[in-house]
C-alpha cells in the first residue's frame, strides 16, 4: 500500500468517526480498525491523535483558506477601494466552500460537523491550531463584514456573527437529511449550492435586521410573608 493511500485511509476513517462520534469518544484503535491499517502506521504518519485532528482540518482549510484569499482579492479589486456589500462578503465566502472539490458528495456536511463540534467540545489544542494557521483569512472576513455593516455596534456584530455562523453550521451540517426530507415531504430535489444560495440572503437580513430594544424580564412578585 502506497504512503499516500495510507495517509488518506486515516484520514477518511478520522473525518467519519470524529463526526459522528466526536473527537474524546473515538480512539485511534477505532480509526485503524475503520482504515485498515495497524496503530504504527498512524503515529508513524501523525505522531498523536492531536496532531492527526489537527491534518483531517487541514486537508479542508487549508486549499478552502487559498480558494477564500482569492475570492477576497477578486471581490475588493471589483469593488474599487469600496466597501464590498454584505451579500458580496457572503456570497465570497459561500460560493469558496461550495466550489471546492469534495472526496464525497457528504464532503462540506461532515466537515460542518466537525468545525462545530471543535468549538462546542473541549479541544482548546484544536483552537489554538486554527486561529495560528488560518487567522489570516478569517480577520480578513471579518474586516469585511465590519466594513459592510458600519451601523451595528461592536457587540451587536459579535452576536449577528455568532447567529450567523449557527445558522450555517446547523444548516450545512444537515444539508444532506434536510435534502432528503426535502424530497419526501414535497417531491422537490435540491442539492448544496442551492441550499447556499437559500442560506445566504437569510443570513444578510439577520445581519440588518433592525435593531430592537431588550425586553427586561418581569419583575417576580414579592412574597407573602
């Protein structure tokens, strides 16, 4: 078996079993038992089960981040020293994750999986390796999201962002059980990059909604002595 063939085994068993499973519930004796290799050959390759959570994002992020880079470059020189809009911002970035090539047609829904679950689990290693290797394109989406949302204030950003990145985690995730209720419920097939272009116009009215004032809680009623 050819060391290339070798890697991807790992790392096809990792990018299933991390998404299903989580990353602390599934071991490396799981991964090799899914590729078919002995637990020497993913040290040899990896040297941690860290550092192979770390490759399985990479083998995504990093031709996504290059892919982003020059949708960004292509939008600000369409935009001539301009703002770019927000839908400009957001198709970029969609349009990026939609158009890479995918190893399987369950490609961005397994990897959506896995970029929620490195933010909701205990992984503060995984973090760290994704703000010092991908930080670069990331600040730049949100420079741009600052610069087409001049209204917002700083915390409202932070939240419609948060929202934001929720809606598209949940949906993306899901895309291919939602397609399929899609199709039994309604007779109506749809694929990825049509639910992309659904998800996006949502998302940009979240970001602009009006502004509405906190509603404070109730006052509870005093006791009766």
């Amino acid at each position: 078996m050819a060391q290339s063939d070798t890697v991807d085994r790992i790392l096809d068993a990792a990018e299933e079993l991390f998404a299903e499973r989580g990353f602390s519930e599934t071991s490396l004796r799981m991964i090799t038992s899914k590729a078919k290799v002995n637990l020497a050959a993913v040290n040899y390759h990896f040297g941690s089960k860290n550092a192979l959570i770390h490759a399985v994002f990479a083998r995504f992020l990093t031709p996504f981040s290059a892919t982003l880079e020059t949708a960004f470059d292509e939008l600000e020189a369409k935009c001539d020293g301009k703002p770019a809009t927000l839908n400009q911002t957001l198709w970029a970035l969609t349009e990026s994750a939609v158009r890479m090539p995918q190893r399987n047609e369950k490609g961005i829904s397994i990897f959506m999986r896995l970029l929620g679950l490195a933010y909701t689990q205990s992984q503060g290693h995984l973090r760290k390796f994704l703000e010092q290797e991908y930080s670069e394109p990331f600040s730049r989406f949100m420079r741009l999201l600052k610069e087409a949302t001049p209204e917002l204030s700083s915390v409202d950003r932070y939240w419609r962002i948060q929202f934001m990145l929720g809606a598209t985690a949940f949906t993306m995730s899901s895309s291919d059980a939602l397609i399929d209720i899609l199709e039994n419920k309604l007779g109506v097939h749809t694929t990825v990059q049509e639910i992309a272009a659904r998800l996006v116009p949502f998302l940009a009215a979240g970001m602009t909604a009006p502004d509405k004032m906190l509603v404070s809680a109730p006052a509870r009623p005093a006791s009766v002595a």
